[in-house]
C-alpha cells in the first residue's frame, strides 16, 4: 500500500443503467467520484431489440438507449474507468478496491454490479481464494508452469485468457460462448464444466460428460461476480444484494442499485435505484465523513 | 351502488412520472386498468426548467419531458380519466374508487398522489367528516344556505368554488394562489388560515391576524391530499406512505410509488418505483384474482 492511492469520495462499480444514474447524480452533487465499468456499457441493454417501458423513449432499442446513456455521461464530463474490481474491502474507516494491482480508496461505494447471469457450480465458492480465482492478474503468477482451467462467459475475457496461457503449462479452456480461440497450450473442452473438486485446494474439474481432469487451479472469468465475492460480509436475500428502501446495505457505506438488488430486473427501475443510492450515499457521507480519518 | 361501476385488475392514481410508469407497464402486461389524474400531466414537472438527472435525456426542460410522456402514453393508447378521486374504499375482495358521485371496482390499487404540498392545519385532520371537507361534489349539499369557508392551493378548483357558491349562502374564500376570482357572495380572506375549530363539528376557522370566523363548514381543495385521508387504515411513515421494497403498503393489493413514498423527490426514483410497483401488482391479481369473487 503506497502513495499511488487514488481517493474519492465514492465508488461506483458498474456501468449498466443504475451505475449510469449514480454517477450523473454523483456529478451534479459535485462529489469526487470514480465509475469502473464497461466503456461500452450493458450488454445487456445492448442486446435489447426494443425497451418499450422507459418512459419519454417509448420504442426505443436498446443500442440507441446507450448511445444516448453515453451522450449524458460525455455531456457531463464522466468518465468511465474500464477497469475490472476484483474486490473491495471494509477498512472500517474506508473502503479499498483492487482492480488487479491497483489500488483505490473510497469513502462509500455503490454496488451496481447487475444480475449474476451465470450460476456458481458445485465447489466455486468453496475453493474460492484455494485455488479458484476470478481474477487472471491477480492470481495467474500462482500458476508458472502450471495446468490450469479457464471457464469464460465473455469474448472481452479472452485477453486474459492469453496472460494465463502465457505463465500456465496447459490451459483447459471452457467458454460458454461462441468463439473461434485457440493458442497452442490451449486446450477447448467439449460441454461444460459440472464441478471444481479438491478438499482444501482445487485438483480437479469434473464435465457434464463425468469426466475429470486434474488441474492445479480453476480460473472463472465472468462478466458478473455475486456482490458478496467482491465485498465480504454483504448480506444476501435470494442471491441479489440486500437492500433497505435507501439502498442501504448490510455494510455501512456500501449502497447497492439495479439488477444486483433483485427483480424486477428492470432500467427504469435500476435508474431509480441508482438515483436513490447516491443520494443515500451524499447523505452518509454528510454524516460520516468528517469523522473518519 | 348500482351496475353503472367500471371494473378494472387495477386503478392507478397519479399522471405524474411514478403513474405513468405504472400505466406503461399494465398495458404491457395486459392488464385492464385505469388512470386517474390531470390530462397535463405532473405540475410539478412541467414547472422544472431544466432536469439534468433523467438518464438519456440530458438537460430536459420540464415541458419537454411531460411532452414526452404524453406522447409515450399516446403511443401505447393510455387514456387519462381527468377524474379527481375523492375516497378509495377496501371493500375486503376489492377496492371502490369514489370521484364525486361516480364509482370505479378494482382489485388492486397504485397509488402515485405526489407529495403531499401542502401542510394540515390544526383541526383540520380531526374535523375532517365533521364538517371539514376534501370534496366539493361530495359534500356540497350539505351546506345549502349556509356560510362555508372555502381554501383552495390551486386555480383549477375554483369551478368548485363556483359550485359551492352557488349552493351556500356565504363563502370564505382564502387561496394560496394569485387570483382575481371574485363573486357576489365569495369573499376574500387577507392572509392564511390558521386552525378549524370546533369540538364534534367544524364551527370556525382562525385566521393569521388572529381573528375568528364562524362558519358552518370548511372545504379544502387540494390538489393533493394525504395518501392515508384516501385510503382509511394506510400506514404513514413520516407524512409519506409507508412501503416495503416491491412497494406493497400495508393494505393488501395496494402499492405506492413516486413522490408519495418519500424522499428523494426524484423523476428517476418514480419512473423506477411506479415500474416496481405494477409488476407487484401483477404478481398480486395473479396470486388473490381468482380467489376473489
């Protein structure tokens, strides 16, 4: 931990609509605030053909309600950090956040991170830290001249896929999409994967064929990481974040928006929500701030 | 009660942006509903000159946004009743909406009233049925002949005042507003009403000067009363309605949303919570419809 600490007031984490509505009310609060995430924001809305239910856009698809999102963010001078949180942490005093070496301090943060889409399988949250990894930056230097398994959900992912194969042996590679990757210690796996095995360490893999394979560590590369894998001790409700109506969450200073709060999974709603976070948060940060350091 | 009752799966009070939301969602559920509210949508709104926080669309005027509801609704065939509802009635396996004489059946209620403007006076509450009034039509009859005070928040009313006029024989007029109205038997009060008096019925009103005006009945023409006056039983937190986080209130099938929920007082929050809002609707008339009647 050295100098090179950037600190703002607060962090937001996700550039879906909610994080995007934190952060404009962030700018007009003039709060010093960073926004990591996606510079093309949501895939999610990307995807959307036609969104019928945001009000004042009736018919509009989902490209141009992001091409519009990005106007607002570039009108207000926003910025988005492309840089992916692989964890933060309750200093008590104020929150850390890694993004693979590097460092940030915040006095709150916003979680606005979306629905998990993918589903953990059997042994990922056990082995997590032993042996099971989300972060290639963070852990792939474990893993020198060593066999490992990569399960992607996201094409973006493959250039960590390349870091790993470049320190690995051997790189069993499962992405749940399409792509044409390949690289000569890399190695595709038919199906998928059903399970990580090992007791106190990741050995192995089993696929949906009953198949294992012995590997040294299991790397998930995800577009979207449960909230409580990123913050450690956040309360859960049915795997989204719990909320109060201020969007409060079970860690002081930490507020959650949008899809990562529940269903409906909805942009009007996660607009709404991420107003009311940070507003939350501009309060907390009233009462708190000058208290803490 | 005759056979002349509109049946709907829900009512929706309030063209604001937390009402409109809601109407966008039931027409895409399909559900048959009801819009209650002014045809030139939120006031409030319309008075904003520049809204810079309703993400996509960076610094909007006001106008230009209700414009664009309206054409949002136009678009989706969502008709406003300009009907101002004066009582919602729990009936147990349904609700009875009341705007004057007429009478409105749904299964299911959103409430999206705004936030309540204007303060009680004192006596207000506790004589209200006691020759305190919300509603011209409603109650106009009983004071043929007699000396009312009428105070009014909004130039709309004053056909109301007309109404009354006609019928009483003495009317207190106090708005809040500028106004030039005038009529042979209205006369106008200097300052502001301070308290109804009167122990089981209104028999007076004191104004700010401190002087003391008999009177036989006062009608108040808000252009938002509280939530809790509509609805006899709805739990209040802090003068808003209390909700949980799928904007269920205390009373079974009736949701709130928008301004009338709390603070922040926020475009975004209500196009969001009016959202949240109808979708527990729908998942209320699909758990309790057919069990109903």
């Amino acid at each position: 931990m050295g100098g090179n600490q950037a600190e703002y007031d607060i962090a937001i984490i996700g550039t879906g609509p909610a994080g995007i509505s934190a952060a404009i009310n962030a700018r007009i609060r003039n709060k010093s605030f960073i926004l990591f995430g996606n510079a093309d924001l949501s895939a999610k809305v990307e995807r959307s053909h036609i969104i019928s239910n945001y009000p004042a856009l009736p018919e509009i698809s989902g490209s141009e309600l992001n091409r519009r999102f990005a106007a607002h963010l570039e009108q207000m001078d926003i910025e988005i950090t492309s840089e992916r949180i692989t964890g933060v942490y309750n200093i008590g005093k104020y929150f850390m956040l890694l993004a693979g070496q590097k460092e940030y301090k915040a006095d709150a943060v916003i979680l606005a991170t979306g629905a998990q889409t993918v589903n953990e399988i059997k042994g990922e949250r056990e082995l997590l830290g032993k042996g099971v990894s989300y972060c290639a930056t963070c852990d792939g230097n474990f893993y020198k001249g060593k066999t490992i398994a990569v399960i992607s959900d996201n094409k973006e992912s493959e250039e960590e896929v390349d870091f790993l194969a470049e320190l690995a042996e051997k790189v069993y590679f499962c992405p749940s999409y399409k792509t044409d990757y390949s690289r000569e210690n890399v190695i595709r796996l038919p199906g998928f994967v059903k399970s990580v095995n090992g007791e106190r360490h990741a050995d192995g893999i089993t696929l949906s064929d009953g198949s294992i394979i012995a590997v040294d560590g299991v790397f998930f590369l995800k577009q979207t990481v449960s909230a409580d894998v990123l913050l450690d001790g956040l309360e859960m409700n049915n795997g989204s974040v719990a909320v109060n109506r201020d969007m409060s969450t079970s860690v002081k200073g930490c507020f959650a928006c949008g899809d990562c709060t529940g269903r409906p999974y909805q942009i009007a709603k996660a607009v709404g929500e991420g107003n009311v976070a940070l507003h939350s948060a501009v309060t907390y940060l009233a009462e708190n701030k000058g208290k803490k350091e």
